[in-house]
C-alpha cells in the first residue's frame, strides 16, 4: 500500500438507519461493539485506488456511496474527505464539493429529461461557472472519449440504455474530479456496453483517479484493485487483488497478452 | 453568467410545458387586464361627471319643490310668480338671472321619422347661460318668442341628429304632441355622463311648452345664476328669503323649495362613481390574486413533477441558490409575459366604450397591476422553489 499521503476517503464508525423504534432498519452498522450496539462502518481509501463494493441486495451498498457522494448525511459517525469533516460543511460548500471532487454514476443513469447529451455534460461545468465555448469544448471532449461524439445533440430518450450510461460517465468525468463514485454502473447493460464502460473507468483509473464501484457481479468486480463485501450493513471482507499504485488488473492482463 | 443560465433553465423548463404555462398566463393576463379595464371604467364615468361640473358651470343653483317634512300644510308648488319675484328682486344683488323651467316628454315628428327625445324643457332664454348650453348652429330663442309664445325649439345635438340625420335642421319644423314648432338652433354637444344624456332635449319657450303639454300651473324647478362662483352662498340666502315671502313661510328650517348648486349635486354623484370604482378595483384585485394563486399551483405541480430533476441537478453540484434561481425566474418569467400581455389586453380593451362609459386608463393603474403582478409570481413563486431547493439530494432522487 502507498504510504505518505492521507486516504481521500475516511469513514468512522458511520451509521445509518431508517425509521424509528421497533421499525427501526439499520442500512449501514458495521460490526456489534461490546455492549451489542453497532459499532459502525470504518473504511479508508487511498488516491489512485479501484474499489469494488460487493454484497447482496439490501446489504447497504447504495447507503454507503451516497454517504460517500455528499447525497446523503450518515446517523452517526465522520466522513473525511481529503482530510476534511464533511459533517461541518454547510449547503454551498457541500455543494461545491459535489461539483468538484466527485463524479457520480447512478445505477438507473439519472439524466435530465429532455435535454441533449451534450447538455447534460455541460451541466456540472455550468454549475461551476464554466464560460459557455470552454464549456461546449470541455463537454464534447468528454463526449468524445465515452465514443458518443456523434450522439452530441440526442435527448435521453433517443439514446440506448449502454449510450445513456456512457452520457452519464462523461458527465461525472468532465470536471475531471479526483472520485468518481458509480453505483452498478453496468447493472443495466448487456455484456458489450458493460466492456466499453468498465473500459472507460479501467482507464480513468489507470490516470490516477479513485474508484469506488458497486457491482453484484465478480466478472465487473475483477476489473477492481480491492474488493470490500457487504454483509447487513456491516463490512466482512476487504480483498485487495492488485497494489494502490499499479495499474488496474484489467489493463494489466492486456498488456501482458 | 450564471443569471443567464438560470434564464435559460426556466425558458427550457416553461417550453416543456407549453399549455400549462400559456393557461397559467392567460390567469394573469386576466387579472392584469382585468384591474386596468375595469379601474379605467371607474376612472371614465368620474372623468365625464368632473367634466360636466365645469360644462354646467359652477355658478348656477336650482330651486325645486319640496314638501316640507312635519309641516302640515301641503307644500306650495313654485310658479311663474315665484321666479318673477327672484327676477325683479332690487334687493338680491347675487341673483344675476332666472329662469323658470317645466319638463315634459313627448314624441317628435319630422316628416315620417319619430322620436322621442329625453326630455322637452319649457322655459326662458336666460335658461340658456345658466345651464352653459352653448348654441352651435342658428340662434337661441328670443324673450320675444317667449311673450308671443312662439313655437320655436331649440335642439339639443343628440335629438337633431335622430330626427334630422344628414340635413340642416335649422327653420325646420317638426312636431311634438300635435304642436308645430320651428327650429331656430342646435345646442353644441356637451357629452355624455354615462347615466343621462344631456344632449337628448328640445328646448322650448315656457308659455308654448305651458299651453301645448302641461298647462299654467306650476313650474318644475326654478334656475338661478349667481352673479358668480363666490356668491352662491349669498343668492342662495336671496333667493330662501324672497320665497319665503311669497310662501308665506316664517320658519327657515321647515321651507318647501330645495335649492341645490350644481358643484354639490355632481360632486355628490362623483362620489358615487369612487365607490363605483372602488368595487370594480376589488373585483379586479380579486381575479389577479387568483391569478397568483394559479402561479403557485403550477409551480408546486412543477416542482413535485421535477423533484427527480431537482435531485439529479444537486447531485452534480447545483447550488441551492441557482436552483431557487431557476425556479423563481420561470414563475417570474410566467408572471412578468402574462402581466405585459394582460397591460396589453387592459390598454386595447380600454379603447371600447364600456355601457356607454368610455374608459379612462390609470397610469397607476398600468404600473400597479404589473408590479403586483410580477410580486405576486415572486412571492407565490417563491415558496414552491424554496421547497425545492432545500431538498436534500438523495430525498429529490428517491421521489417517485
Ligand atoms: N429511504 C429509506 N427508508 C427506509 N429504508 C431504507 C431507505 N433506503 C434504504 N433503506 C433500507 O436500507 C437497506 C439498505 O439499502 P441499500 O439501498 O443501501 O441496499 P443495496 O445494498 O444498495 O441493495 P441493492 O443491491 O438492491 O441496490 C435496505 O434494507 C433498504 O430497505
Ligand atoms: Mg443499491
């Protein structure tokens, strides 16, 4: 593991839980501490990491990345980024986090209706007050390297499932932010769009950005440097499968074949 | 640049939902036209009462009967005599003229076209300046006329149109109730009121109007003219002590005559028409706060509708402001069209004669119905988009 620099993600001892008294669901507990109350969940991430959050369904993967992407506030528990408490941020800061350091990839694509991909990838440059040519020029380089270039002026609805994806990834990488945070980013896709997203992220990746992935499936979750299974809200297992520093395994195995 | 970004946000986001916006508009446009229109209504009908003020002349007081209340005896009717009395007076200096009037209708004859004016006034010549009739074609009739009971007529504008159309009326002769009577002349119009038209009258010397419609009895009312503005208080004095001389009255406070000046009866029906237009405005304002109720409507249905978008926009770092932004600019944009269309709508429609009234816009009016407009779309705006703006991301996301 690269030592020197702090981990871009810290949790401690996060929690979270729905509803109240006996309805109570605890989505993220982490293991029981002594006196049987959840400890919660401690999690660290390097810069430059690939990881592949694993578990089955209701296993709190979702809570835990929209934690991580500022979406959502833990129950209890601290979440450093960059060294920094998010808990302490107010709204606009958050916000600016948001449309700085983080690049999310919805499971179900979330991209805003009746507006044109290129629209949509300008958005997050928008928000940062991006002058509207460096804005277009910024937005059709991205559009570019997701291979959508010619699908510019499409509306959701004119685009396939596998190209909306595609939208949605150059819309989390166009600010170029240190995390990209995806949630089963290929859950919807047949096998040769999930190749040509994972292909994207393998190389984002490669260029030093932090991945954190949720997956259901071990194909996807090979293509990770470590993979962190979820079990009831509470982390069971952390395998790493390749360093912080070298490239993804993916990229690797094609260099040597 | 972040300001014309919003704009353009809320043009997208009215475009997408072009009958609902344009129906929320045409509320507004309502409203907005509504309170110009209508205020210009009120603000028309009080224009022409103000306007017939100064046409009537401030210095004319009318004397009519009245009985008089608790008294007993049966009120005196006013006469010929009585008027003579104000006119030869030597000790009412403040009496200029006066001028004996009775009204009657009747149905005029010229040729095979009938008609019956508003009004046929039997009285003096000096009827003529007391009353501000001004003659537009021919001449007034004599005091001769009067002594020889001639049957002359003056024409009011209104009456010698209807029964003359096209053709010069002047020596003409019609007949009204069976007597011939020779025009001599054409009042000028003085202009409608809304309520009567002064216009509509044939005016006629007392003795012939007296011996062919309503006998030699007693007169209508008695017209003085002060000698001016400022001494109507005086000939007001006059004429209450002469009258009670011929009246045989001694109690000032129980007379049977009323004397009213001109500038107290319209000034009464002046305020007449305020109410009048007070009414109107309430009605107005209440269709334009409906108007804003409607705004609030489609933006909480909007903002519900798009909770996910809102959710997604937050997610890639939209800050609370821009989206509070983008949703108070469309319901601004909605309320600033629908105003300016509806000013447009309240200053065409304002080009119409209302039932006889022509409107008069109120610059004020204009301003106001905008900027309670525009208020109105920030204000009701203004508590959708907040909500909107507050919700947290992972809550707009998860809306279903
Ligand atoms: N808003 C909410 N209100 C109540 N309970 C919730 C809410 N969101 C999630 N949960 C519960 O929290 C638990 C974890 O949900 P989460 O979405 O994190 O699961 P997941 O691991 O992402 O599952 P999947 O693989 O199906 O997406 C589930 O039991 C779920 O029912
Ligand atoms: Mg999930």
């Amino acid at each position: 593991m690269s030592t020197g620099k702090p981990p871009v993600i810290q949790i401690r001892r996060v929690t979270k839980s729905y509803g109240h008294g006996d309805a109570v669901v605890h989505a993220l507990r982490g293991p029981d501490g002594p006196d049987g109350t959840p400890h919660g969940v401690d999690l660290d991430v390097a810069e430059g990491d690939y990881v592949a959050v694993m578990g089955s369904s209701g296993s709190g993967k979702s809570t835990l990345m929209n934690i991580l992407g500022c979406l959502d506030v833990p129950t209890a528990g601290r979440y450093l980024l960059d060294g920094t408490d998010v808990g302490h941020l107010d709204e606009g800061q958050l916000a600016l986090v948001r449309n700085r350091k983080i690049g999310f990839v919805f499971q179900s694509f979330n991209l805003v209706p009746r507006t044109t991909a290129l629209a949509q990838v300008e958005l997050p440059l928008a928000y940062a007050g991006v002058r509207a040519a460096e804005r277009r020029r910024r937005a059709m380089a991205a559009l570019t390297l997701v291979g959508l270039a010619d699908r510019a002026g499409h509306k959701p609805n004119q685009l396939s499932g596998g190209q909306q994806q595609r939208v949605a990834v150059a819309r989390a990488l166009v600010t170029a932010p240190a995390m990209l945070l995806a949630d089963e980013p290929t859950g919807n896709l047949d096998s040769r769009s999930t190749e040509e997203v994972l292909g994207l992220i393998d190389g984002l990746n490669a260029r030093g950005r932090t991945v954190v992935m949720i997956t259901h499936e071990d194909e996807v979750a090979r293509h990770a440097k470590r993979v962190v299974r979820l079990v009831d809200g509470a982390i069971v297992s952390d395998v790493r499968q390749t360093p912080v520093d070298a490239p993804p395994p993916a990229l690797a195995a094609e260099v040597v074949a | 640049m972040i300001a014309w970004q919003m704009i353009r946000f809320a043009v997208g986001g009215l475009a997408a939902n072009k009958v609902r916006s344009a129906l929320t508009m045409l509320g507004v446009l309502i409203g907005v036209a509504s309170v110009i229109l209508l205020l210009a209504v009120g603000n028309g009908s009080s224009v022409a009462v103000k306007e017939s003020i100064t046409s009537l002349g401030t210095n004319s007081l009318t004397v009519s009967s009245a009985a008089s209340r608790g008294s007993a005896t049966a009120a005196k009717k006013l006469t010929v005599e009585d008027a003579e009395a104000l006119a030869s007076a030597t000790d009412a200096p403040a009496v200029k003229s006066v001028a004996p009037v009775v009204t009657t209708s009747g149905t005029a004859l010229y040729g095979n076209i009938s008609y019956q004016p508003g009004q046929i006034v039997g009285t003096y010549p000096a009827y003529f300046e007391t009353a501000n009739q001004k003659i537009a074609e021919g001449d007034y009739f004599s005091a001769d006329d009067v002594l020889n009971s001639r049957k002359v007529a003056v024409l009011g504008s209104t009456t010698a149109k209807e029964l003359f159309a096209a053709e010069d009326p002047i020596g003409k002769r019609i007949t009204i109730g069976g007597t011939p009577f020779t025009v001599t002349g054409v009042l000028t119009a003085k202009g409608s009121t809304g309520f009567n038209d002064p216009d509509d009258v044939v005016i006629a010397p007392l003795p012939t109007v007296q011996n062919a419609f309503t006998g030699f009895g007693s007169v209508n009312q008695i017209l003085v003219q002060a000698s001016s503005a400022d001494t109507t208080t005086e000939a007001q004095s006059d004429i209450t002590r002469i009258l009670m001389g011929t009246h045989a009255l001694k109690d000032p406070t129980k007379v049977d005559f009323r004397i009213s000046n001109q500038t107290s009866l319209l000034s009464a029906r002046e305020s007449t028409t305020k109410t009048f237009t007070v009414l109107l405005g309430a009605v107005a304002a209440i269709s334009l706060l409906v108007g804003g109720i409607g705004i609030t409507n489609i933006m909480l249905v909007t903002v519900t509708e798009r909770t996910r978008e809102i959710g997604i926009r937050k997610a890639l770092g939209a800050p609370r402001a821009v989206i509070l932004g983008q949703f108070l600019a469309e319901s601004t944009l909605l309320s600033v069209i629908g105003a300016g269309l509806g000013v447009l709508a309240g200053i065409v429609g304002s080009h119409f004669s209302v039932v006889g009234i022509k409107p008069v816009v109120i610059p004020e009016s204009v301003l106001g119905a905008f900027a309670i407009a525009v208020a109105i779309g920030l204000f009701f705006g203004s508590y959708p988009a907040n909500r909107a703006a507050s919700l947290r991301p992972i809550d707009a996301l998860r809306h279903e």
